[in-house]
C-alpha cells in the first residue's frame, strides 16, 4: 500500500471535487482510495467506538450539529444486520463530502474549514449554521461507523440542488486483534515524514450524485450495511442468549436456577437462520403506544424494578443490550428531559428542597427560597442551560419507533417522601453554576481562557437505576462520559451518601478541549478538567454537610418522639454501630404477612426494605405457633433478624441482590439464630 | 446544476398499461378507501398503513403518496424485497431515501424489509413479526411478477400460504374495511394444475347450487357454463381462463373469511388486465375490498326485541355471484390504451413524471415506450 505524503488533502480535495463535478452529468462514479490519518488509524486497534451507542451518539451528535430538527434510527431489531440514520439537516456539499472522506477520524468542525466547506456558521466556527453549539466532530462520527461496519453508504442532499450525492464506502478488513502491519503500517521514520502527517489507504469510496426532484429535501442518512459480528453480537445480546440456551436442565438443577433474561428484551433470532425468531419479545411498551409513550413505559418499567425485583436495579440486569443502547443514547444527545421537565424550571410544587451551592472555597449550601417572581432556580439564580425551552431546540431524536428523552425524572422517586413527619426522605436539589475569566492559566492553553458552567446535584434516599449515580458532564448538551460514580475520583469516604446523588454538569464554554479523542473520557490534566473537579468536589463537601444535618435534625425528632426508654435493646445497638460506621440512616425494615405481592412492592417503593414473613421465617416450625408466648417469642426474634438486616444493608450488602435472594439470606440467618428450644 | 438522466434501463413495468393500473386501481380504491376511513376518523391518529412488494424503485409507494397527499394523510408503509448485495440493494436504498423524503410518508414507521413475503407464513419468522407490529393493514398490494399459484397445494413456503397468513392477521386484528389488490400471471402454465382443479371445483359447486350464481358466471365467461366445464383449462381462451380464474380465486378467499368468526364478506371492486406474454389477459390486477359483517348479538332467553333482527347476512352465493359480475367487466388495459391515443399520451405523461422521481429521463422514456410499443405491434 502507499503511504501518502500529507500536507496533500487540500490538493487531493479539489482533485476530487474536480473529478465529481465533472462526472455529474453522466451520472459516472467517482472512485477514490479512502485514507485516514496515522493517528486515527492507531485507534482501529484500540477498540473504541466499537459499542453500537457509541457510533449512533456521534452521528446523533452529526445531525444535530447540522441543524436537524429530527433523527431517525432504524435498526432490523432483532437481526440487527443494519442500521440507517436518517436526519433533516442541512446536508453536505460537495465540498464538505470530499472533506469528510479525506479526512475520517479528522474534523471541518471548529475550524475556519468548516465554514468554507458549508458544515459551520460563517461568522464562528464553533457553531452550526443556524447558531447551535457544535458538539460533535463529524469525522469522528464517520470513524466510529467505520467500527461498526466495514460497508456503508452516505446519501446526502441540501436544499435548493436538484442532485443527490452518494458515497458508497467499503474498508479493508484487517484482523482486529493485532495492529495494522506490513505494507499498512507507515515507515514514517524511515521516509522522513512525522507519524501524526502520514496517511494510510484503508479501503474505497465510490461517490455519484443521481438527480433529484425534491429540490427543497435537505438531510444525510448513513446506512450501515452489514454490521461488523462483534458490533451485530452486542446489539443482540448475544452473550447473555448464549447461556440462557446453553443452561440444560442439568445445569438448572446445579446451579438451582435457570439463567433467565434480562426482564425487558427485543427478542432473538435464531443465528443459524437469521430469518427465525428463537426468542421472543418483551418488551416494556405496547406496538399501539406512540413514541413518546413507549419511552415513557421503559423508563417507569426500569423504575418500577426498585419496588418490584432488586432495591437497587441496575439497567444491565433489566434492560438488553439493545434497549440499553436506547437508554445510553438518551443520557448522551442533546434533549428534552421526560416531560419536558428540566431540574432548573421545577418548582415547590416539585418534590425536592432546592438549595444553592457556594463557590467560596469554605462555603456552604444555602437554603434556596422559591417565591411568586422567583418561581424556579432558574429565574432564582439566573440559570441558562436549554430547559423545558429544549423544546425550542426542537431536536428529536427516534431509535425504532421510540422517541428518546433524558431518562430522568423528579418527582415520586423511588424511596422518597415530600411528608414533612419524614424530612430525610426528601429529594434535595443543590443547584449552583460558574463562570470566570482564567486568568492563571497560560493564554495559549487549548481551549482558551474561558469555562462557565451551570450544575445540579440531587441527594433522593435510593439513585435508581444505579447506573444514575454519580456526576455527568455535558458539553452544549451532550455527553459522551454518562455517570461517574467516582465523581471525578471524589476521595472522601462518603460511600452510603455519594451512592445516593445524581448530579449533571452543563458546560457551556470551555471544557472541549479536554475531551480525549475517545470523546467519552477526559484529560483531567487540562484546567478546565482541573477546575470543574476541585467545584465538584467542593460541592460535594457542601451537599454532605447539609444532608447530614438534615438527617440528623430527622433522627433526633425520631429519638425524641419514641423516647429513649422504650427503644428496644437491640435498635440501640443498631444504632450504635452505625454511627461508627459513618451512616446517618437507619434503614427501614419491615417483616410482614403481605395480603398480596403489590403490599410488598408498595413498601419497597417507599424506601422500606419489606419482607414477606413466611419466606423469612420459613422452616422454623416453631416460629408460626400461634400462643402468646410463641408470639411474643416470634416477635423479640424478628426485632433481631430486622437489626441483622439494618446491619448488612448500612454496609450496602442487601440492596445489591434482589429481593428474593435477601428474604432467602435471612432466612438462613434466622435457620442458624434461631433457639431451637 | 443541469443532471440528465444517467441511463438506467427501463424495464417491462415502467410501460404505461402498468401505470394505468396503479392510477385507476390502486389510487382510485385507495382513495375510496381513504375518504371512508377519514369519515370514519380512523386515520385521525395515524397514517395509512400499506404492505407491498414494492420493488426497487418503490413505484407504488411513490404513486400511492400523491393520493395521501391529495387526501391530507400519513403513509406508513412496510415492504418486501429480496434484493441480495449488489446494485439493485444500491437502487432499493436509494429509492428508499427518496421516498422517505416524501412529505407524507412516516418515515420512522415506514421499511423495505430485505425478504421474502413468503416467510411471513412461518410463524416463527421475523418477517411475520414485522407484519404483526406494523397490522393491521388498510391495504395489502400483492404485486406479484410472476404467478400467485405456482406450487401445489400444501407446500410450506408458497405464496398462497403467505396470503391466507395475512388473511388470517387482518381478520383477527381489525374491524375497518381493507383492500387487498393482487397482480398474478394467469395461464395454465404458471399455475399449478391442482390449484386450478381445486378451484374450478369450487366455481362448478356453486354453478350447480346457485342459480343466481350460474347466470351471473355465464355473462361473466360469455359462454355457456356447462360447456366451460366440460372444457378441459387449455382448451378455455385465455380470456375465458382468465375471468374463470379470477371468480375461483375470489371464492377461496372468500371461504377464508367468511365462514370463521369474525366473518368477513368481499367485494370485487376492480378488474384489470394485460398481455405479457401469451394472450390478452394473462396478466390480471384484482381489487377486493374486505369488510366485516356485523353479526347482532343473540338473546338466546329471548328477553328483547333488539335491533338487529332485519340484519341479512350475505350468502356465499350472493358475493360469489357480485364477483362474477365484476370479474365480467375486466378492463383489458392494453386494449384501452392502444385503442385511444390521447388516454396513453396522459397515462405516459403521468408516469414519465414519476419516473422522474426514481430519476429516469422523460425523453429517453417516451422514446423507450414508442419502440417498445412497435416490438410489441401494439402501435403501428
């Protein structure tokens, strides 16, 4: 293979240009070798980008960049051979195609070629021609496609062309495993030229442009052809329809139980035919309900785990792989939140207690005062993050008939209480933002000189599904990172209480720059990086004072009203050892004669870690003898088998299983505890 | 820019007769259809939800847009293509952005599904689960190239069982009315000689219960029904087999749904026919439009009048006898067209337009069309 001597591409672009335009009245092919730059290559054998929500949220970020009101993802679920995303954007020229194809894994974006080649505002390279902020690179976007898929095509038109253009890509295929070698891999030093300007041929690109009578269409679709296996394999979950098959009886007998699903899938088909169903469906929504309910039926489905199946759900033992995608793509794009409701625009009529955050470096919380004029933080604290005015930004996305949302609510949370006899149940939202001039940093510094950002933290008694907690950061919107639950590496051992916040970080300038190339991570050497940790952190510093005041305040109203004598030994001890563990809460446990499954649930919706006294209590004939004394007996028992389980879930043990493995844990507790007389 | 056309074949269905098809058949049915469920304010909350085997081009699609279009409603639609890999997969995609572009299509409710409609008849297939999330079906076009019948009966994968697949879905899921239009080759060649015993058995049953019925066939046939059954399907003129043809396949359809709960009764709205390779007439265009019977519920303690005791349900002979009135009035399109200049030259025209769409050039298409018209004798 050649390798190409760099500083080409903008001949190499006009030549090619040269040669489309000329074609364009036979309609004849334009054929060109595909190259990418050294560095991007080197990432081919990283294995980045190769999660399907990936590649869809760099293209979702594409459309919008290009002015697209609507997005459309559809996929040949369960198969999943192909996917096509379809946008109404402004479309490519000619120009700005030829850019794209010389210069996968590269961007026009933030650069003055932007503009030239019509993917940018003409008057700030850092926006999209109608003024958005840009938050994606477009090459990167074809990069990751690349990943997932060795054939492609691109069909593209703008407004007012009676033509469309069309680039049929197809990629070599080389093993996946080891990095390209041979006559791929560039002899840079060899031939004098610097590894980051050496370019490599990595397949083809057939580009035409066909007439067009929709002289107005605008938009792009990129149309995935044949998913590369591993890509194919994820979508369908293939790892965990491999053993739920492969589980024999014999095996269930072993292992006590078959591996089942997890509860919500799209289905398998039968790899040996690709045409047969093996599995079915199960999905959370109905084929009658509209987009915007079916989003709404999955989110309330993985919700209402926490109450049904495990205390604290995570979407990996709920949802597939494919619906898991769905979700992912939902938390990273640029979109309203379910409902329509930002955390900004809520009010007193919402749920949380809404607090202030300081950014004096010993500062503290305040109390945020929501009145008539100052109705919501935002019109508190003068906050600027797209909200509920998402809507004007009118940006949709559809991934097979569901319209996604950002999958996170305010109100009714699992485990939460607006009662006032309960004020540490309350959700508290902290809400503060930033903005400076850095001054201290050097001037030439990437990204520049300038970081502002707006932030919520949200304390609420359980983060559900877990894969909520922690701190997510959006850049004009998007993300590629989703949740850190380390919080950018937060130090302090906080683990009951930092399991328990949902925080979004909103950046509005700066930061960009400290994005690594994975898009999905960050160089936290960068100060950018380096300042959004430290407000963070101390944050973070502030959130757990106030809740722990507020707990305590909680807890001692409690003591205070049981009174002290009548509290049983044991919940004294209880208590005793939770203080030394640092834990501010008792959990609530409650061992009952449920009527029905739905009281459970209901209790377990609360907060309250119920179980069903028949399944504890199991086998210890003893214990359902109905004299007095027996019941008396029965119920001193259950008050220690309660502060066994307060224990375990204070040190997080019980919350991680589902419920029907914790009534069988105590069960064995109370099979060994109990006083066999 | 200027773009000319880039040379791209026509083919056998780009000639005008198969237009005429589509516009006075399928949009003129559509657009009945389509006004009687408006009136009826089921399209309020949803497109128009269509099946067809739409080719590469998605001619039909495209068509069948501008009457949604003239009626101010959605179109969803769901295809079936086997394109394989290569250029026609290259064409299938770009017809499909084009009509995706359409401002009336729901595009994210719409797909040409890359298999075969047979499979649809296999319960476990995914061809059969696309249907059942995107049915019931307003219409169903089955626009075959070749036969609807070419393999005996009971054969696992044939296009018959995929038609009484689909019968079953619509029957069991809606309660609106439908159509169904199916373009089948019909000759004794192509169609399977135990499927053509099997129905000319069900035609001659009802000739000998239904005297309404043998009057009406005989008009249809134009010959004496006793005679045709003495006639061995060869020995028919292509004509005659072709109307006998359609009455019996009207009729199997007919004990598909008719007899079952819910019941449903069909009309023969249209006929349409062409010559493709034998005779006139050996290609047909049927229409039938499927509505449900509402049975009044029975007081079997005989406590009320109720109001449904003056409901009459058709008999099978009756709407057999309506289809043989219908099948008689076949439009043999190739006679309309050639016999009357100025209905081709609009028919060309409408068509040149949208082949514009699938970008074709008009010049080259009217010059196509001419000469294929004198390779065929059509024209002088």
């Amino acid at each position: 293979m050649s390798k190409m001597q760099s500083k080409v591409p903008i001949k190499l672009d006009s030549e090619l240009l040269k040669e489309i335009t000329s074609k364009e009245r036979t309609g004849e092919p334009t054929i060109t070798r595909l190259q990418t730059d050294d560095r991007v290559l080197a990432r081919v054998s990283d294995g980045i980008y190769r999660q399907p929500a990936s590649a869809l949220r760099e293209l979702v970020a594409n459309a919008y960049d290009a002015d697209a009101t609507e997005v459309i993802v559809q996929t040949d679920a369960p198969r999943f051979e192909s996917i096509s995303v379809r946008d109404n954007g402004v479309g490519m020229t000619k120009e700005a195609l030829v850019h794209l194809i010389n210069h996968i894994g590269g961007s026009a974006k933030r650069s003055w070629v932007g503009a030239d080649v019509g993917v940018t505002s003409s008057s700030d390279p850092s926006r999209s021609p109608s003024g958005r902020r840009l938050i994606g690179k477009i090459g990167i976007g074809l990069f990751s496609v690349s990943q997932l898929s060795r054939t492609f095509t691109i069909i593209t038109k703008r407004a007012k062309t009676n033509y469309r253009l069309i680039a049929d890509v197809h990629l070599r295929t080389y093993s996946e495993d080891a990095p390209p070698s041979g006559a791929n891999r560039p002899q840079s030093k060899s031939a004098g030229v610097g590894k980051d300007d050496a370019k490599f041929e990595t397949g083809s690109v057939t580009i035409r442009s066909v007439l067009a009578d929709d002289v107005e269409y605008h938009g792009t679709e990129i149309i995935l052809q044949k998913l590369q296996p591993a890509a194919r394999d994820m979508l369908r979950s293939r790892e965990i329809w491999d053993r739920v098959n492969a589980t024999t009886e014999d095996e269930a007998e072993v292992f006590g139980q078959a591996f089942s699903p997890p509860k919500y899938h799209i289905g398998e088909v039968d790899p040996k035919t690709d045409t047969i169903v093996k599995n079915t469906e199960n999905l959370p929504w109905d084929k009658k309900d509209s987009p915007d309910e079916r989003f709404r039926k999955l989110h309330d489905a993985v919700i209402a785990e926490a109450a049904e199946t495990v205390a604290k759900p995570r979407l990996s033992s709920t949802l597939d792989r494919y619906l898991q995608t769905i979700w992912t793509l939902s938390l990273a794009a640029p979109l309203a939140y379910l409902d329509e409701k930002h955390p900004f625009d809520l009010s007193d009529a919402d749920d949380p207690r809404f607090f202030q955050l300081s950014n004096a470096p010993k500062g503290q919380a305040s109390e945020l005062v929501l009145s008539d004029s100052r109705k919501t933080p935002r019109a508190a604290l003068g906050l600027s993050a797209p909200g509920s005015e998402a809507k004007k930004i009118g940006f949709d996305v559809y991934v097979d008939k569901v319209k996604l949302a950002r999958p996170l609510a305010f109100n009714g949370l699992p485990g939460s209480s607006r009662s006032e006899k309960e004020p540490n149940k309350r959700p508290l939202m902290f809400v503060g933002k930033f903005e400076a001039s850095l001054e201290k940093i050097p001037e030439d510094v990437a990204g520049g000189r300038e970081l502002s950002f707006e932030a919520y933290f949200l304390w609420t008694p359980k983060v559900v599904p877990t894969d909520h907690n922690g701190v997510l950061i959006r850049i004009n919107e998007a993300s590629g990172t989703l949740f850190d639950d380390s919080f950018i590496g937060y130090q302090v051992a906080e683990l009951t209480r930092l399991s328990q916040i949902t925080a979004e970080v909103f950046v509005h300038r700066g930061l960009d720059a400290a994005l690594n190339i994975d898009r999905e991570s960050f160089n936290f050497g960068h100060p950018h990086a380096k300042i959004v940790t430290l407000w963070v952190h101390r944050a973070l510093r502030q959130i757990a004072t106030t809740q722990k005041r507020i707990a305590k305040g909680a807890r001692d109203v409690r003591r205070t009203a049981v009174g002290l004598k009548q509290r049983a030994q044991v919940a004294k001890i209880v208590e005793s050892a939770l203080d030394q563990a640092g834990v501010d809460e008792t959990p609530s446990v409650e061992i009952i004669t449920p009527s029905s499954q739905r009281e459970l649930f209901e209790q377990r919706k609360k907060g309250v870690l119920a179980f069903n006294r028949e399944i504890v209590l199991a086998n210890i004939p003893d214990a359902i003898r109905h004299t007095v004394v027996d019941q008396q007996r029965r119920s001193n028992f259950e008050e220690k088998l309660k502060a066994a389980a307060q224990l375990l879930e204070a040190y997080g043990l019980l919350s991680q299983i589902p419920y029907e493995e914790q009534q069988k844990l105590l069960n064995g507790l109370a099979l060994i505890f109990w006083d066999y007389k | 820019m200027e773009l000319p056309a880039q040379g791209k074949p026509f083919r056998p269905w780009h000639l005008p007769r198969k237009h005429y098809v589509r516009i006075h058949q399928w949009c003129a049915e559509i657009k009945d259809l389509t006004r009687h469920l408006k009136a009826a304010g089921a399209l309020n909350f949803r497109p128009l939800a269509y099946l067809s085997l739409p080719g590469d081009e998605l001619l039909d699609i495209r068509t069948i847009h501008g009457v949604c279009d003239s009626q101010g409603v959605r179109l969803s639609y769901l295809g079936f293509n086997t394109t394989g890999d290569g250029a026609r997969a290259d064409e299938s995609r770009i017809s499909e952005n084009e009509v995706k572009a359409l401002p009336r299509v729901y595009a994210q409710g719409s797909m040409v599904l890359n298999d075969a409609l047979e499979n649809v008849a296999n319960e476990k297939s995914l061809a059969r689960r696309r249907v059942l999330e995107n049915g019931s079906f307003d219409v169903i076009n089955l626009d075959l190239c070749g036969s609807v019948a070419n393999q005996p009966p009971l054969t696992v994968g044939s296009t018959l069982e995929a038609v009484r697949a689909l019968l079953e879905i619509q029957r069991s899921r809606r309660v609106e009315p439908w159509l169904l239009f199916l373009t089948t080759r019909v000759d004794t060649e192509v169609l399977d000689r135990e499927v053509r015993a099997r129905l000319r058995a069900l035609t001659k049953k009802n000739a000998h219960s239904s005297a309404d019925f043998k009057v009406a066939l005989q008009a249809c046939l134009e010959m004496e029904v006793d005679r045709m059954l003495e006639l061995r399907d060869e020995e028919l003129s292509q004509s005659v087999f072709a109307k006998l043809f359609g009455v019996g396949f009207g009729k199997w359809l007919l004990g598909l749904v008719l007899h079952s709960s819910p019941k449903w009764r069909i009309f023969v709205t249209s006929a349409f026919g062409y010559r493709v390779d034998r005779a006139p007439l050996d290609m047909l265009s049927l229409g039938f439009r499927f509505e449900l019977i509402r049975e009044p519920a029975s007081d079997p303690a005989g406590l009320t009048l109720g109001a449904g005791s003056s409901v009459v349900l058709d008999s099978e002979e009756s709407l057999a006898a309506g289809m043989a009135v219908a099948m008689g009035g076949v439009v043999d399109v190739d006679e309309v067209l050639y016999s009357d200049g100025r209905a081709r030259e609009k028919i060309m025209n409408q068509f040149a337009r949208l082949l514009g769409q699938a970008r074709y050039g008009v010049d080259a298409y009217v010059a196509w069309v001419d000469g294929e018209h004198r390779d065929r004798g059509l024209i002088p």
